[in-house]
C-alpha cells in the first residue's frame, strides 16, 4: 500500500474526506491531535515561510523540505500538496511530482493560473488556455506512480468553468476541484458536469464559497473538503489576544497547567510525539 492509495480508498469511501490546511510543523502538530488528513497549503506556507501573500512567491525546494519534515512526523497523515501551477515549467511539475511521491506526499494539486496567480478566492485571477493546461496536466499523471493528483481550475467565467471542469474530468486526474466556487447551486452544476468523478471543495473563511457543514457537502456529492487556513488563522487571532493581554499585564506571564493555558511540559508532550523513532511507518500504511 502506498500514500496514494491510502488517501484514494478515503476518497472513494462514503461521505466527505476533511482535510485540514497547516502551515508549520507546530500547527500540524496540533492538528494531528484532531484530524487525520492534511491540506498542506500554499496560502499558509507563504504566510509562515516567507511572510508573504500567496501570489506565487513559494519556491519548490522550500515546499518538497516542509513535506519531507511533515511525512517524517507524521506518518499516518494524509498529506495533500498544494503545487500551485507546478511552478509555471511542466518539466519543474514533474520533477517535483516526483520527489513528493518518493518522500511519501498522498497527492498534489495543480491549478490553471497563469501567471502572475492569486489566491483562489482572490480577484484577478487569470487562467492559462485549456489545452496548455491539459498538456501539463497530463505530462504530471504520466510522472507519478501512485500519487492522487487534483485535477484545478480557477475560471471565473460561468461557460469557461462548466466547460473547464468536464474536460478535468475525462482526464485521469484523481479529482476535480473549481476554487472559489460562489454558491450550493454552483456546486451542484459543477457536480453533474463532472460525473462520476470525485468532487472538492476548498473553504477558505473570508472567501468566496458558501461556508458549509460536511454533512451539507455529503449530501451535494463533495468527495473532499479542504480548509486551507483555520490553523493560520486561528493563531493569529490566539497570538495577537495574548500579547495584547501580557501587554495590559504589565509582562507577567499567565498561569499555565492546569488554567487551560499552554506552557512549556504541554508543548514538550505534544512535541515528543513527533519523534521519528515512535513511527512505524508500515503499520501507518497498513492501518
């Protein structure tokens, strides 16, 4: 059994596969805690790595090393990788196809845009022809062995994107996933257009989508949900109540333990967990 496999027979199971978008080792951390899928997420890495918006600063090397450092501590995790547009070459996507695959990614997602790109929920988006897409698309399928790999389109243009998602889905793609899809009725549109092909669905707060229970996106047909950014920003929120609080405190610390807050022996035992010799990766693949 491969990573792949493991995250393609999820997918085929009944009801939504959730999976959670995480920025840094420590957010996966305590997202392991809760879920046993990952959304490595391209917004969040830009944030947490370069501190920049996610309109394509990411650079390869950086994504296939937090991967690497996310598969050796968690080894049971779905880890879907977020590509971007295979960092525009189609022989750069194939190669980085490749090297997440051999490290233990489960899947990849690789969008239309073309440059300069956007967040999916952001305006402004422009997508490359469908044909120059389906090209790269299909060198990547070609590359990979066992990997699921999400077929994406950013259209914006209500025929383009009908049109865009039918021909993702005659592919051999895994998955279909249209970003920044407005409306349940939309969603419902893109789900008889794709067939019988697995459906995500991206949520992102602030975004474009309808913000939707799994039980709802069971119930329209979505295979998948990923959340790209509660992590992120949730520690934002978290980080900037207390240091407002420290501040009004005049420095002195809260009380940690036993108050709820988190101090130096609670992050130590949630870290230890990550300790590569308390894995056994077989078992996780087996599980």
């Amino acid at each position: 059994m491969t990573y792949g496999n493991v995250l393609r027979q999820e997918i085929k199971a009944s009801g939504t596969t959730p999976l959670i978008g995480i920025y840094d080792m420590y957010s996966a951390s305590v997202a392991a805690q809760h879920y046993n899928g990952f959304f490595v997420s391209g917004f969040g890495f830009a944030a947490s790595y370069y501190g920049l918006p996610d309109i394509g600063f990411i650079a390869w090397p950086d994504m296939v090393a937090f991967v690497e450092r996310l598969r050796g501590a968690f080894p049971r995790q779905h880890l879907l990788v977020d590509i971007d547009d295979g960092y525009v070459d189609p022989e750069v996507a194939c190669h980085v196809v490749q090297r997440l695959e051999r490290i233990g990614a489960s899947g990849v997602i690789l969008e239309d845009q073309k440059r300069p790109r956007r967040c999916g929920h952001a305006d402004g988006k422009q997508v490359l022809p469908l044909e120059e897409y389906l090209e790269k698309l299909e060198l990547v399928l070609a590359s990979r062995t066992d990997l699921v790999v999400v077929a994406r389109t950013d259209a914006t243009e209500e025929a383009d994107i009908l049109r865009r998602a039918a021909a993702l889905a005659e592919t051999d793609a895994d998955v279909v996933l249209v970003d920044g899809v407005r409306s349940v009725d939309w969603i419902k549109r893109i789900r008889r257009v794709v067939g019988d092909k697995p459906l995500l669905f991206n949520q992102i707060a602030g975004g474009k989508s309808p913000r939707l229970s799994l039980t709802e996106l069971t119930e329209l047909g979505v295979d998948v949900a990923i959340y790209s950014t509660p992590c992120l920003f949730a520690a934002h929120r978290a980080m900037d109540t207390a240091l407002a609080e420290l501040q009004f405190a005049d420095g002195r610390l809260p009380e940690a333990g036993d108050t709820g807050e988190v101090g130096v022996r609670e992050s130590t035992e949630l870290l230890e967990l990550n300790i590569s010799r308390h894995h056994d990766v077989r078992e996780a693949l087996s599980a």
